[in-house]
C-alpha cells in the first residue's frame, strides 16, 4: 500500500488558472490537451482532486512532471 504524501495548500493553483500562471509555457487549448490526455502523459500525478469536479494542480508535482519530460527527450534525442 502506497503512502499519500502531505500537500501544502499553498502549492495548489486550479487547473483553470494555470495557463494564465504560466503562459510562457503554453496556452489554454494546449493546458487543456495534456489535462485531457493525463493519464497517458503522466501528467495526473501532478493533479490533486477535491469533489467530484474540483481540480487543482501541484505546483511541486508539476515541476517533477516537467524534469520527467525533459529527461525523456534528452533520452530519445
């Protein structure tokens, strides 16, 4: 059995707002294609959910995803 980590409150920006938190990165459509497809890209392990419907992004968990994606290019290059 797996053990949760605790999750700072702060660290926690709705998925809404995170093309706006960071859009050197990418758009909305482009935010709302890798939320679409996190199961497959790794990206819902970034993804807290609260209710049925509320989503939040770790901003901590977001950053690991990142390295991730930039180890897996530096892999395939």
């Amino acid at each position: 059995m797996q053990t949760q980590q605790a999750i700072d409150p702060a660290d926690l920006i709705p998925v809404d707002l995170v093309a706006d938190e960071y859009p050197h990165l990418f758009n909305h459509k482009q935010f709302s294609w890798l939320m679409r497809r996190r199961e497959r890209n790794g990206l819902n392990h970034a993804i807290v959910k609260m209710g049925e419907r509320r989503l939040f992004l770790s901003r901590h968990r977001f950053c690991e995803w990142l390295a991730n994606q930039a180890e897996d290019d530096d892999k395939t290059a």
